[in-house]
C-alpha cells in the first residue's frame, strides 16, 4: 500500500504517530467501559435465571414434602382403623361359642393383621422419606439463602463498575476529541475505518520486520520510511498503522 505523505500538519508523522498511539489506548480503554455496560446487564439477568432455579427447587421440595407429610398422616389414620379392627376381632374371638365361629374370627385376623403389618412399613417408609425431604429442604434453602446473599453483591458490584464505567468514557470524550484534533483530518478517517474493521486496533508496532498485526513482513523500502519518520506507513496486508517502538518511544496516554 501506497504510504501515506504527511500533509504538513504541526508535528509531523512522529507527533501524529504518538497521537496515535495514544488515542489507541485510550479507546481501548474505552471499548472495555463499552463492553462493560453493554454485558452486565445480560450476566445479571443470568444470575437472576440461576436464583429463580434455586427459588423453584425450594419450592418443589416444599411441595413434594407437603404430599409426603399428607401421605403419613392418612397411612396412621388407616394404622389406627386396623388397630381398632384387630381389638374388635380379639374381643370377638374371645367370646366365639363355636369352634367354627373360633376358626373364621381367627382367619379375619389374621388377615387384618397382615394388612396392617404392610401399612406398618409403608407408613415407615413415608417417614423415612419425610426425613429426606426435610434434609434437601434444609439443604435447598441453605443453597437458595447463599445465592441470594451472592447476587445482592454481584448486583451492587455490577452498579458499582457501571457507574464507574459511565464515569471514565465521559471523562474521556473530551481527551479523545482533543487527541483526534491533532490529526489531519484524511489520517483521522484512515485510524476510524481501520479501527473499526481491525477488532479496534488500528496502529500496531513493527517489529523484526513484521507486522505485528497481521504477522506479514514490511519490506525495507517501508522500514527506511518507520526509521526516518518521514511519512506515515500501513501494512500493505491488513492496512493497520505502523511505528517503530524504539523510535517512536511513546509513553501510553492512560
């Protein structure tokens, strides 16, 4: 690519070039206050879908315990009717007048008794799962509790590095302006167009001959050029803004 004369603005390439230099910093500074505000309002929303999943698991457990509890509470009303079937049963037996009468109140109990024995560890059982309930319960609320403690600081971070954020860009219109004033106004446009297809760097340094952009050599004749300061110079491949770092010997504007 074709390097590009200096069109006689005060300063010359070596100040346009740490104008450059220094601009880029800064708006990479300011491209990460961008992309700040730009995602913290999608990671907080995240967050929130994460403690929403907590609030639900809190509440199914509470509901899966409900029923269980109700479950227990029928299964010891039926324990109790069984209890008073087989003291009617005994009575019963006790006062049969015939050894066939003997024989049948005998057979009923003993079926009576067995019914009741499987309602025995069936209603066991539900206790058994009651207690887990209450354990994943505790657990879930304890899980839900720290979550929320965890996104209420999240919350006033993300209010706090927003707030900062806002802060630095609108400290930082009026050095940006005043840095692209020192620009001739056709070097301005070539650093805006370059920046924004060049992921936001538009100047990089040369070093050992190379790009350090793209990776693709600068040829001698364009070297000579970086070593005089004499114009300003791109890398024929990506179009990017070269410098020599030694020479130029810029210290960052941030």
């Amino acid at each position: 690519m074709e390097a590009e004369r200096d069109p006689g603005s005060v300063g010359g390439p070596r100040r346009h070039l740490t104008v450059l230099v220094r601009l880029q910093d800064l708006d990479r500074e300011r491209d990460s206050n961008q992309r700040l505000l730009g995602q913290t309002g999608g990671i907080v929303a995240a967050r929130a879908e994460l403690l929403d999943g907590a609030r639900t698991a809190v509440a199914q457990v509470q509901e899966a315990l409900k029923k269980a509890r109700l479950a227990a509470d029928e299964a010891e009303l039926e324990l109790r009717a069984h209890a008073e079937k087989v003291s009617k049963l005994e009575l019963q037996l006790n006062t049969a007048k015939t050894n066939q009468e003997y024989q049948a109140l005998q057979a009923h109990l003993a079926k009576v008794k067995g019914e009741s024995s499987r309602e025995e560890e069936s209603t066991l059982a539900l206790y058994e799962r009651i207690e887990a309930l209450e354990g994943d319960l505790a657990r879930e609320r304890e899980r839900l509790r720290r979550l929320e403690s965890e996104h209420q600081e999240f919350v006033l971070a993300c209010e706090r590095d927003r707030a900062r954020a806002e802060r630095e860009l609108a400290s930082t219109d009026e050095r940006r302006a005043a840095l692209l004033a020192e620009l001739p106004r056709d070097l301005r446009a070539s650093y805006e167009r370059v920046r924004a297809a060049r992921d936001g760097v538009a100047i990089v340094p040369c070093e050992e001959r190379t790009c350090t952009g793209c990776g693709v050599s600068v040829s001698a004749n364009e070297i000579t050029r970086l070593l005089a300061l004499s114009q300003i110079v791109y890398c024929d491949s990506c179009q990017r803004i070269l410098y020599l770092a030694d020479v130029l010997q810029v210290k960052s504007e941030t």
